[in-house]
C-alpha cells in the first residue's frame, strides 16, 4: 500500500515540476528554485569581499512616488496619514508619528526579476516549472521571489557609453556582444563564472529626471548574442540603467524582450534594472587606474622598459595633464565631443586641491607641453608637414629597414 501511495504521490505532482514532455531541467537538477544563485557560497563570497578596496558604498535607487514614470499598465499612489489623526489630535501622549499608505504595483523603480517573472509562449517557466500550475493569485507556488538567497558577488560595471563615445545611448538602440567585448578590453576586466554584470548606457542618468515620459517609452538594450553569452560566462545577474535591459522598440516586433526569456526562463539568471546611474559617476572614476585609462597605461608600461623617466613620465600623466587643462573654460571648450566624454570617465576636471599636488610634480611642466603638443596635432598645417615627413620615411625605408632588422633580431626583449 506504501508503494501504491508513493507511486500516486508521484504522478499527481509531475505536472507541477514538469510543464511539457520536451523540457529539459536545469543544470541544478529537477526541482531546483535559485538558478544560478547556486554558484554562490562562502568561498566565492569571501573571495569577492577581498576586492573591496575603499569600502565606499554607492546607492543604486531611485525616488518612488505618484510621478515615478512606469511601465504600462503599472501605477502608484502613496499617501502619508497619521492612523491615530492629524498632528495635536489624538495622539500618544508623548510621541507623534507619520505612516504610509501604498496602493500600486511592485514592479516600479529599482527592481530585481526573479525566476518566475518570464515563461515562454507556452507557459514553460524557468527548470520546466508550469506556469498554469504554480502561478495563483496569491502568489506563486514555486520560484517566488522569496527563494532568493542574499547575492553577495564580484559586479562589473560595463560602461557602454563610453564605447559608443556618448553620453548616453538613445531610445531604440542596440548594444551588442562586439560593443561588450569591447567595453571590457577598455576596461581591461572579464566576465567570470558567478559574477554580476550591470551595463552603463547613461539612459536613467540624462532621461528619468528631464523626461520621464520619454524615459518610460523606450529604452537602448542589449541583443540576444549579449544574453547568450552572459550566459555561457555563467553570471548569476545581469543589470542596467534601463527599466527593461532588452531593448524597446524590440529588434523584432513580434519578439519583445528576447534576452529575457534566454537569462530568466533558459538559464536561471536574474534581471536586475532600473539604476539611477547618476550615483555611478564616483563607480566610473573607479575604473579608472591612477595611471590613466589603459592605453595611457599601456603605453607607459612598455615604453618605460626602453627609455628613461624624462621620457615615460610625461607619457604617464597625460590623463592627468588633461585634465589640469581642462581647468581653462577655452581649452575645455575646443575638446571634441568624444574627448570631453572620456574626461567624464577620467574623472573630469581637476579641483584647487589635485592640482595644487600635481603642479608639484617633478614630471608637471613637460606632461603639460607633451599635452599641447598632442592637441597641435589637430592643427592642418601641421597634420601637412606630417605628411611630407611620412613621404620621406617611406622614400628611405628600403635603405634603413635591413639595419632595423638587424638591431630587432639582436634585441629579443625588444618583443
């Protein structure tokens, strides 16, 4: 009787766990509620927290109220009451206080999707879970939000504005896995197994606030190959400063969010959006090394190995040097677009006290004309003399390339 009622036991609730015949479960196994939030532990946890180096905190959210523009059909009220009556009427006698009242939906401002947000066309949610099955009105029975455990992870911030050379990206426009890969060789990070990826596009940053309206009707996001591959690095979240990382108008309109349905529903990873990345600034100056950006950095590593100080050092500051020029309203106002982007990045303008202690600086005076002389470049009757240079090297190269060939191959640190 124990077997029969074991077997019954078994058949009854095979439609919960199992939505249709072709569904395969996840790499946790039949039954599992946390994704990719397995592959955190207190191994992993101890070895991202010894990355912290400054041990400054950085706010993520928003401001939530009547006005906070959401996705449609999501609305708010809030009131604040006093339950025991107005102020001087009623209450305790030696305290008076303010509570709330919230009537809205939850998927407003900062927010985290968890595993039974998004199923596929056929309610198929994440490990085969039926969504017929599990999702009541009162809640879900499997994969609720509830089942997150504390994600306590190494994040990468990748800043895809940057790379795009803006200051923020528009409404509509695509990110993809080359821009990606590009944004971390800038950046000189890379995705790991059990990491937290947020994307910087500067869309919160340059549109929440001035208008909301636009802000809420589109949004820049990534492609499907950027999901796939975040999902093959294994990630345990993705996040960014959209309400909806996808990208909005979809690539195809029959197919909004894709990259929803591969990170939620296929693989198990959180979605996490909605940064006010406006607090992100003092993050993006953390990318950057004392150094400068990295090819400022690289630079200077590899030419120090051949030349002396008086020459790398100057190379070593021209980050700096820029932005102590930056100083002088003319001079910023000649940077290109793009430059004056990547001053953002670099950690923008100098103030009194930085550059009081970098006019200190044995190397400061050569960092500075090793500056102009790089902006002279910019100047056509100069870029003309270069030319007439360049003519003259190619004319010669064949007599002085046998020599170069034989100082290389007698040199091999030179590689």
């Amino acid at each position: 009787m124990k077997k029969i009622l074991f077997l019954l036991g078994a058949v009854i609730s095979l439609p919960v766990l199992v939505a249709n015949e072709t569904c395969e479960f996840s790499r946790w196994g039949e039954g599992d509620e946390i994704g990719n939030a397995n592959l955190i532990n207190a191994e992993s946890i101890l070895k991202a927290s010894q990355l912290i180096k400054t041990g400054k905190a950085y706010s993520l959210g928003v401001i939530i109220d009547q006005n906070t523009p959401a996705y449609p059909p999501r609305s708010l009220s809030l009131q604040v009451v006093q339950p025991t009556g107005q102020f001087g009427k009623d209450q305790f006698p030696n305290a008076t206080y303010n509570d709330d009242v919230f009537q809205g939906w939850f998927g407003i401002g900062p927010q985290i999707d968890g595993l039974g947000h998004i199923g596929d066309p056929d309610a198929v949610f994440y490990n085969c879970f039926d969504g017929k099955e599990i999702s009541q009105i009162t809640g879900l029975t499997k994969l609720g939000i509830e089942k997150i455990p504390p994600i306590v992870a190494r994040g990468l911030l990748i800043n895809i504005a940057a790379v795009k050379k803006v200051d923020h990206l528009e409404a509509g426009e695509t990110f993809n896995l080359r821009d990606v890969k590009k944004a971390l060789r800038a950046q000189n990070i890379s995705v790991k197994s059990g990491d937290v990826v947020i994307f910087h596009t500067g869309w919160t940053q340059h549109k929440y606030d001035s208008n909301p309206q636009e802000w809420g009707s589109g949004a820049p996001g990534i492609t499907p190959e950027v999901a796939s591959y975040l999902a093959e690095k294994e990630v345990v979240a993705v996040g960014a400063d959209t309400w909806s990382l996808d990208v909005v108008p979809p690539i195809k309109a029959n197919e909004p969010y894709p990259g929803h349905g591969i990170l939620i529903q296929e693989n198990g990873i959180y979605i996490s959006d909605r940064f006010m990345d406006k607090r992100l600034e003092g993050i993006e100056k953390g990318l950057l090394d004392k150094e400068g950006v990295k090819a400022t950095s690289i630079g200077y590593k590899f030419l120090k190995q051949y030349f002396p100080k008086k020459v790398t050092e100057p190379i070593k500051l021209h980050v700096q040097a820029k932005r102590f020029l930056c100083r002088e309203k003319k001079y910023y106002s000649e940077l290109s677009k793009a430059s004056k982007v990547s001053l953002k990045l670099q950690g923008g303008v100098l103030n009194n006290k930085d550059a009081k202690l970098f006019e200190k600086d044995k190397f400061f005076k050569d960092s500075i004309k090793l500056r102009k002389f790089d902006e002279a470049a910019n100047d056509p009757t100069i870029c003309k003399a270069c030319e007439i240079i360049k003519m003259i090297l190619i004319a010669t190269l064949p007599i002085l390339s046998p020599f170069m060939i034989m100082y290389l191959s007698s040199n091999p640190n030179y590689w």
